[in-house]
C-alpha cells in the first residue's frame, strides 16, 4: 500500500534507509532535523511504502519554496 507520510512513521523510514543506505547512515534526530523541519517539507511529498504494517519504502519529492 502507497500513502503520505504520517506521524510515527520516521522511524521506520531511518530503519529502512540504514538497512538499503549502509554508506549513508541517519539517525532519528538527523532525518527530522534535515527531512521533517525543512521549511519545504510537505508531508504529501513523502510516499511511504507498507506492507504487513511495516515500511519497506518511501520516495521524497521537495518543491522548494524557500532557499
């Protein structure tokens, strides 16, 4: 199932991204301080994959509004 980004999903996206992106780890804090408080951030433009209730992917698209 495809839907957008809600609450309480950034940890299993950081699981995610830590166990595909060995060369580029990130941590909780690092993905809501450089992901979720950007000042383009929308959380309609992040499609998280579930299956089985867990996040098996996601895709970020980021329209810049500000610098």
């Amino acid at each position: 199932m495809l839907r957008t980004f809600q609450n309480g999903d950034e940890l299993g996206i950081v699981k995610l991204w830590n166990e595909v992106l060995i060369d580029d780890p990130i941590n909780a804090n690092r993905f809501r301080n450089q992901i979720l408080l950007d000042a383009n951030f929308d959380p309609k433009g992040l499609i998280v994959a579930v299956e089985e209730g867990a996040i098996v992917g996601a895709v970020l698209a980021i329209t810049r509004k500000l610098p």
